[in-house]
C-alpha cells in the first residue's frame, strides 16, 4: 500500500509541473505507459503475499482509475491552452508603430546644405577612396612634407587612400570648371586617430570653394559669419585664428560661440597659388578661398553633445532624441 500512495504522490508531483504536450507526454509514459510505473506495479502483483493480493490489486485498480481520469483532465487543460495560444487575442492593445528619425549628422548635414545653396553654393561629391595626387600632391602636400603625419590615413595600396579630408573635391572641381566656382562638398573623412571623445577614425567635413576674379579674406569672413548666424543664431560668434595648410595661403582656424562655448569648427584660408597651378587656373587673375568645416562639429555644438563617439554607436536611446 505504501508503494500505492509512492506512485500516487510521484505522479502528482510530476503532473504539477507540466504545463505543455511534451510534458504531458513524458508524464503519461512515465506512469501510464506500457511500461510505466503504474503497470510495472501490476506485474507485482504475482509476488505479494496471497492474504494481501486483494487489497492490493484493488488498491491498483483504484490508483489506476485516479490517475487516468486526472491525466485526461490535465490532458485537456494543456491543449486548451495551446489552442488558447494560437488564436489571436482580439483585445489586446495594437503594437506601436516605430517612428525612426534622421541620424542627426545627416540633419545637420541637410541644414548645411541648405544654408550654402541659400548663398548660392552648389553642391558636389567626391569619392571616399582617393588617389595621393588628389589627396596631397595636387593640394601642396608634396611626398616628404611633414603635413602627411599629421592626416596620416589609411592607405588601400600605395597610391591609393581613404582621403583624409574633403579638400580632394576641390580639385576634382576645378579641374571640370572654370570660375567663377562657389561650392561645397559634404561627406566622410578618414585618419587614422584613436577613438576618444573628440576623435573618431572616420567624421563628416563640407568643404567649401569659392574662386573668382576678386575674391579676398573678408568675403571668407562675411560667409561664414553669415552661416554661424543662420545655424546658430544670431547671437552666435565667430572668431579666426592663424593656422597653417599647405594649400591655404594665408591660413586660419575658425571658432564658434554658441550656449556657452567655443568650438574649434574648420580650418579654411586662401587658395595657393600652387593649387591653382595645378589645375591650370591663372594665379594672378583668380584668387579664392576654401574651408573644411567639420560636420560632427558643427552638429557637437548645436546640441551640446560632448562625446563624438556617440554619434557612431547606433544607441537608439541617443538618436531618438533627435
Ligand atoms: N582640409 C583641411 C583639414 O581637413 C581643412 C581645410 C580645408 C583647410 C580648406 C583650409 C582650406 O584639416
């Protein structure tokens, strides 16, 4: 009798614990199965003690009974339920539809742009894989010069770079058109940096080129003071410092003040006259100016973000804030 109630106990325990067909199935061959505990325990009926047989075999015969009728009860819950499962529940509330947004480089990218063409810019392109004469030799950066370390890059073959800056287009253009030239060049850049919060192996730049018959510094300073203003607001401030590029002569970096801070935005300066040279545009009758604002930047200041990393992360909890 006390193998009975083992059984009988075992199964519950067991029959507590499923709750899907595979259970129910293990728990039917376990107990219920031809060669399951329940009939095992008949085969024993041959050896009990003849005074006891009866009450035994009743005791079977019940158990038997018990657990048949709760395994079909069990049985009819568990695929219940998966039928349950399987219909669709009409009262649930629908799935919000995701809205994306622009990553915000490209807005600011866009707003760029759009302030530039406002100025009468046109908009160009240029390929991220260069050749060095693009990328250094026809800007002034001859092979030895110590300019290269400093945009040191990462090099397909020896000929051929990931340009280092958007500066290339210009050449590009220059060598299509003739001036009067006023452009600018949106796109991504390389050099081999260290990532921390203010450098990134790759980042955005705008180049811009204006070539004519008079084109002087203040016009570089009017423009760009125009488009702080535009983008920033007009109490946004702009100031210039001297600098030094090999294809800008004279050269300088400018400076954005907005909420609260200066922020280093572009290098820009006067074309060379060995630029010009090496298009084939007449030094002594053009002259014209170019920059190369960084678009990470310009995008770091308008939304006070002080890491560039982030913007190449792809952490939905940072982009949808845009
Ligand atoms: N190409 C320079 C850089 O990436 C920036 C620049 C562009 C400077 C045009 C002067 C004129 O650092």
């Amino acid at each position: 009798m006390e193998k009975i109630e083992k059984i009988k106990q075992a199964y519950f325990r067991l029959a507590e614990e499923v709750n899907n067909s595979e259970q129910l199935e293990q728990l039917r061959i376990e107990f219920l199965g031809r060669k399951g505990r329940v009939t095992e325990a008949f085969a024993m009926i041959k050896d009990v003690a003849p005074d006891i047989r009866p009450k035994f075999g009743a005791g079977l015969n019940q158990l038997k009974k018990e657990l048949e009728q709760h395994f079909k009860k069990l049985k009819e819950e568990v695929e219940g339920q998966a039928a349950d499962q399987k219909a669709p529940d009409v009262t649930m509330p629908g799935r919000p539809v995701f809205a994306g947004n622009r990553h915000p480089l490209l807005k600011i990218a866009d707003e760029i742009k759009n302030i530039f063409h406002s100025f009468g810019f046109t908009i160009e392109d240029g390929p991220e894989i260069e050749t060095d004469y693009y990328n250094f030799e026809a800007l002034n950066i001859p092979k030895s010069h110590p300019a290269r370390a400093m945009q040191d890059t990462l090099y397909i073959s020896g000929d051929v770079v990931l340009r280092t800056h958007t500066s290339p287009v210009q050449i590009r253009v220059m060598e299509e058109r003739k001036p009067p030239i006023r452009m600018i060049a949106p796109g991504r850049v390389y050099r081999r940096d260290t990532p921390d919060a203010t450098h990134s192996p790759f980042f955005h730049q705008v180049e811009g080129l204006v070539v004519g018959e008079s084109v002087t510094f203040a016009d570089l300073k009017g423009v760009i003071q125009a488009f702080a203003h535009r983008m920033f607001g007009k109490d946004a401030r702009v100031r210039f410092r001297p600098s030094f590029f090999p294809f800008t002569e004279p050269s300088a970096e400018y400076d954005v003040w907005f909420n609260g801070r200066w922020m280093e935005i572009s290098g820009a300066g006067m074309v060379h006259p060995n630029v010009f040279r090496s298009v084939g545009i007449d030094p002594e009758k053009y002259s014209g100016y170019a920059f190369g604002m960084g678009i990470d930047r310009v995008a770091m200041l308008k939304y006070d973000i002080r890491d560039i990393r982030l913007f190449f992360e792809n952490d939905v909890r940072f982009l949808r804030q845009f």
